[in-house]
C-alpha cells in the first residue's frame, strides 16, 4: 500500500448565485484545466459556503427546471431546504441530512429554502454534487433519496471523531444511499488532533472538500476552510489530521470513462442525445410541476 499525493489544494472562487438563493463557489468543473472528466464520476461541485441569510417572507431558491442523465445529491450543514420535483419525490433537508436525487430519464425540480426558515433566517450552508450515470442508466426512472442524519451510518473513531458515511463503505460498513457505480461518500467529523485514514483504489478519482476548520494531510500538507483538495491518481492511503475541529467531505469514486456531453441541464454521452433531451423536455415529456 502506497500512500496517495495531493495533487493541488485549490482556493475557491468567487462566489455567484444560481437562483436567489444559492451562494456558491465552484470547484468541478471548476475551469476548462479542471473540467468535468477529472472528478468523474462527480461531475460538478458547487458549495455554498456558510452565509447569512436575511429573514424573508418569500423563501429564495431556484426556480422549476429540467435536468437529465445524472443525480443530484444535495448536503446541508446549516440552513433548511425544500425540494419537489416531477416524479412525485420531495421532502426537507435541514442540519446534517443530505437529499439524493436521480434525474436519469428526466425531471422538472425546484429547491429553495424552507418557508419556515426562511422566515426566520440565518447561516446557510450546502454543497450540491451532480454524480454522472453509467449510459445505461442515463434513462432509467427518476428516483429520490431523503436520507435523514439519523439514518445515516455513523463510524466512531473514538476521540478523533467520528465519520458520516453517506455512500459505498469505510472499514467494512457500508453507506445509507444506493449509487448506479462505485463512490464512496462521507463527511469526517473530527475533533481538534483527530485523525482519520483512508483507503481508495489508486484509479478513483478522489477528493476532500474542507467545510469547516484547517486539515493537514499526510502529516505535510495543509488545507484551510473552504478549500478543495485534489488527490493524484497514485497510491492508495492517506491521513487527514484536524488542527482544530474540522469537517470535511470525502469523495472518491470510479471513473466511468465514457464520453460526457453536456449542455446546461443535461449530461449524455453524444450530442444526439443532448438534442435528444431539449426536444422531450420542450414536449412536456418530463412531467408537470407548478412554480
């Protein structure tokens, strides 16, 4: 077993709104450098990272609107969200629980934040990944994932921390959410000096994401808040350690490694297929769902 490099530790950019009420910075695609095959399966990243909200009788978010051929999987770490979509899924979302939605064939959505809270306002946090769908799946039935913090599986590391596994497996247990490949999903809770190791297959694609606090891993390298950290594709180990108490998101999958078009909503394997996607969505074939 070899022990996995960093390849990069990448500063976020600045931050843009999709809606009124999503706050992010990107990192997958990131830039045409970065793009949508290096992080494959996870084909795009966009964290919001934490940011006040003022009370608002009118809950912000984004509006009715198509996606097909990949999943969504929503995180949230501060703040309440509301989603419905077309295929009859939906729920709320609030501190700790993640929503987990597969577009494949198509569906219309909207997510915004929970009236409620909305109303009362205050700290916001989500990352939203878009997780690719192997061809054969891409128009498979929609389906939804409403997987509560209680419900997901929780790794005791004893006084470093513990670990949420949201997807695929850490030390023989395995993750609250089914995936159409293999990925492994989970968020590293530790406290200040815990540490936290890891094992992936050299070819996944694999990443962290440091949602709160400063990391350092494999004893040199170091990480602060909102950064992203992208590991090569050599060796297998690595250590995350917490200078003070941290979270971060670990991501590692397979890469699919088949041809990805996409345009806007929609993520395919050929341009036909993309064509495909705008002529069924503009023939109402996604369903219906009121704005």
């Amino acid at each position: 077993m070899t022990t996995k490099k960093v390849e990069s530790v990448m500063a976020p950019k600045p931050a843009h709104f999709v809606g009124d009420g999503f706050r992010v910075h990107n990192f997958i695609p990131g830039d045409q450098r970065f793009g949508m095959k290096r992080m494959d399966p996870f084909i795009m990243l966009d964290y919001n990272a934490k940011h006040y909200f003022e009370p608002s009788e009118s809950p912000k978010g984004v509006g009715v609107h198509p996606h097909r051929g990949f999943e969504t999987v929503t995180i949230a770490y501060h703040g309440k969200v509301q989603h419905h979509d077309s295929s009859g899924g939906g729920g709320i979302i609030g501190e700790g629980d993640v929503q987990w939605m597969t577009a494949a064939k198509g569906v219309l959505h909207k997510e915004y934040h929970e009236k409620e809270w909305s109303k009362q306002g205050g700290w916001f946090q989500m990352v939203q990944i878009w997780v690719n769908l192997p061809s054969v799946y891409k128009m498979s039935c929609p389906k939804y994932q409403s997987i509560k913090n209680s419900e997901i599986k929780k790794i005791d590391l004893g006084e470093n921390g513990f670990l949420e596994l949201i997807a695929g497996n850490y030390n023989g247990e395995k993750g609250s959410a089914t995936t159409f490949s293999p990925l492994h999903m989970m968020n590293a809770k530790l406290n200040k000096g815990g540490k936290a190791e890891f094992s992936f297959p050299e070819h996944y694609n694999t990443a962290a994401l440091v949602v709160e606090g400063n990391i350092t891993i494999n004893t040199t390298e170091k990480a602060t808040q909102d950064h992203f950290v992208l590991f090569e594709n050599v060796g297998e180990n690595f250590t995350i350690e917490a200078d003070e108490n941290a979270i971060v998101l670990i991501l590692s999958g397979e890469p699919l490694n088949e041809n990805i078009v996409s345009h806007g909503p929609f993520v395919m394997n050929s341009k036909k297929e993309i064509m495909q996607a705008f002529e069924d969505f503009n023939l109402g074939r996604f369903g219906y769902l009121e704005d």
